[in-house]
C-alpha cells in the first residue's frame, strides 16, 4: 500500500500563499483519486478538492478560484497551490489517495500538516 507524507505547511498571513506537497512512496499513475482534505478545529474533516488520474479536477466551492490541486506523475507527488489565504482556511490538511472516485473507504491518508492562517 502506498504512503503518503505531506510537507509544506505553516504560518501565513491572510492573503498569502501557500503550497503543499505530498510524495507517495510508489507510482501514483493507476490512483485515479488524489486529493486534498482538512479539519479546522471543532469542525469536521471536509473534502478540499481532488484530481484524477486523468488530470481533471474538482474543488470545493470555498477554495475554488483560491486553490489549484495537481499531480506529477513522474515524481509520485500531489500539489495543493493556495493563494489568496483566509483565517478560515486554518486547519490540517490531509492527503489522500484511491484507486476509486467514489468509494470513501478506499483512500490511503497522510499523517496531515497545519496550516495557520493569521496575522
């Protein structure tokens, strides 16, 4: 099973940005699933957006315009570009990957890294 280790999180200012990355131990050509989620604190985990392994990409209404999610194949790495950052983006962010678009149970997570935003 393929592991997933995030990196790239931190402190940012509204307004700023940020990139995650998150490198898979083995080839991430046949996860048609690769995606982002988080949890702000007292809330629960809420999917941020995910591209297939077709390149296609779908995001959530409050990140998209904000968020851009891709995948390098050739390096076995999910990217999570954010831009124009808001305090309510505040949380830990998950990678995660699947075989499948639809089956929930079939995901692989990261261990998750913070992500602060505030001045």
């Amino acid at each position: 099973q393929v592991q997933l280790v995030e990196s790239g999180g931190g402190l940012v200012q509204p307004g700023g940005s940020l990139r995650l990355s998150c490198t898979a131990s083995a080839s991430i050509r046949s996860l048609n699933f690769m995606g982002w989620y988080r949890r702000a604190p007292g809330k629960q985990r809420e999917l941020v957006g995910f591209v297939t392994s077709g390149g296609k990409q779908t995001r959530a209404d409050s990140v998209r315009g904000r968020f851009t999610i891709s995948r390098d194949n050739s390096n076995n790495t999910l990217y999570l570009q954010m831009n124009i950052l808001k305090p309510e983006d505040t949380a830990v962010y998950y990678c995660a990957a699947g075989k499948t678009l639809n089956d929930p149970t079939d995901r692989t997570w990261g261990q998750g890294t913070q992500v602060t935003v505030s001045s």
